[in-house]
C-alpha cells in the first residue's frame, strides 16, 4: 500500500502540513501509518456497532447528536453539557486512538470521515450499521472552507475562490467528494446503511428521525417519538443560529452568499461532468 507527499497549499505558496496520498486518495497526515490497522479493525456485532460518516462540514457535528440523542434518550439538555466528542471518537484521528476505541462498552457510536473503501473490511461484510449523510457540495464546500480558516491547525489563508477550485479538481484531504459520495451512495441499498441528506434533516426531520429510529433498532412510543422529534428541532436550532454559529456553517442555502455567477456556472459544470452518470440528486435552493 504505497504511501505519498501530496502538498496543497493554505495560501497561495503553502497550505498547513502535507498531506499524503494513500492508494490514490489524499489523506491527512495522521492517518499515515494507520490505515491497514483501520482495515483490520474489529467491528463487533450489527447492534453492538454503528458507524456514522460525513465528509467534513457534511454536517457532522449536527448528526452526532441527533444520531446520540436518538439511540441513547438523552436529554439535549445533557448533550450540550457534554463533550459530545468524546462520547463518539473518530476513528482515524490520534486521539483517543484505535487501541481506546476497541474497548468502547457496546453499543460503540464511530464517527469516521473516510472514503467507504477505506473503512474496516468487517464493516464491509455487513457487521456494524453505517450512517452517512450528503450536503449539497455547494453548502459544503463554503463551510468546508470556514472550517479550514477557523483552525489553527488548518491555518487557511487562500481565497474561497482558490478553495472551492481546490475542490473541484479534488485537492483537499479525504479525496474527492464526488467519489466519497457516489461511493456510499452504491451502497445506499445495503441492509446495513442508512443514506440521509443534511436538507432532509431541515425538511423533514420527523421522518427522518423516525427513519433513524428504525434503523437503530430503538424503541418509542408516538409521544416519545414527537418529543424526539421536538428535542431534535432544538438541537438543529442551536446548531444553525447565527448567533451560536457566528460563521453559520450550518445553514442551507449559504452557498448563495459567496458564489458569483461565474463560479456558480463553472462548479455546474463540473458537477455535471462527475456526477453526470450517478442518480443522486440534491436540493441546492431550499
């Protein structure tokens, strides 16, 4: 499995540390030396183990604690005294690291960013439920890059028009987002994955937490459910208001803010040209 230098630079000259490629996939730095130990992973039991992925920005902090407050009842209250992070560990980062997240007391909420082919090989066969979610790329792409100027680590410094062309032509870490989506969206099928869309989740979350319910294999009652579905309400709220949120990174539409025409026509195009032959659709102006 050969490993890579793939530098994509934060200004014009230089971007953070160098990523590296990994069978042709561009990765952050610390994963390197770790993925064949992700391969191998042991995933325990369908019920035991669930694994929910976004790409970044993709609207993962906001799914984590659906995701939590759905399977454990939790008040949302409790989540936003908590360090939610902790409760669900990220697969590839250093820390708490894979040695820790093996002895996770079951059921083990993962969260993981990886393209679907790097993912444990025993999650491949069917033995942990998946969790992804898609934003459309436009809304992604903006909060991708909000999130990489807002880090000390990421220390980006370019221009959103820089980055967004970085996107388009598949330089920023985890690889390309146009195959990272169609890659789940092949197995969106699957007994074992759940596919969602993040403006699902602001159109109709009722059924979507009712659709998490399922898969999860919880169990409420009508009126637990619509006090779920109402707590949930609250935690999107939080998590969208601009206030709380300065940079707003989880509205829907905020791509229409920053894009000119111009840029709008090109990343169409492109678009089209990699996702022409794939029927995943998106919802770009709700």
């Amino acid at each position: 499995m050969a490993e890579s230098e793939a530098e994509t630079p934060s200004t014009p000259c230089e971007f953070e540390s160098k990523y590296f490629e990994y069978n042709g996939v561009r990765l952050p730095p610390f994963c390197r030396g770790k993925m064949e130990e992700i391969a191998n992973f042991p995933i325990r039991t369908v019920i035991q183990s669930v694994l929910f992925h976004c790409l970044v920005s993709a609207g993962t902090g906001l799914l984590q604690e659906v995701v939590y407050l759905v399977s454990q009842g939790a008040d949302p209250d409790e989540i936003g005294l908590m360090n939610i992070d902790e409760q669900l560990p990220v697969l590839e980062y250093p820390q708490p690291g894979l040695d820790i997240i093996k002895e996770l007391t079951s059921p083990r909420l993962i969260k993981s960013h990886l393209p679907y082919r790097f993912l444990p090989s025993d999650l491949h066969n069917g033995n942990s439920k998946v969790i992804y979610m898609a934003r459309n790329p436009k809304d992604l792409v903006v909060s991708y890059y909000q999130f990489h100027r807002s880090l000390r680590t990421m220390s980006y410094r370019g221009t959103f028009q820089e980055f967004c062309r970085r996107f388009m032509n598949d330089k920023l870490g985890y690889g390309s987002w146009f195959e990272h989506v169609q890659e789940f969206w092949e197995h969106h099928m699957d007994a074992n994955v759940l596919f969602l869309k993040y403006e699902d989740m602001h159109k109709d979350l009722a059924t979507m937490v009712e659709q998490l319910v399922r898969f999860l294999g919880v169990s409420y009652d009508k009126a637990q459910l619509e006090s779920m579905v109402e707590h949930c309400h609250q935690l999107i709220d939080q998590c969208c208001n601009a206030e709380a949120l300065p940079v707003g990174r989880g509205r829907v539409g905020l791509w229409k803010d920053i894009f000119t025409v111009s840029m709008n026509e090109k990343f169409d195009l492109v678009y089209k040209q990699k996702m022409g032959k794939c029927d995943l659709t998106f919802d770009f102006y709700l």
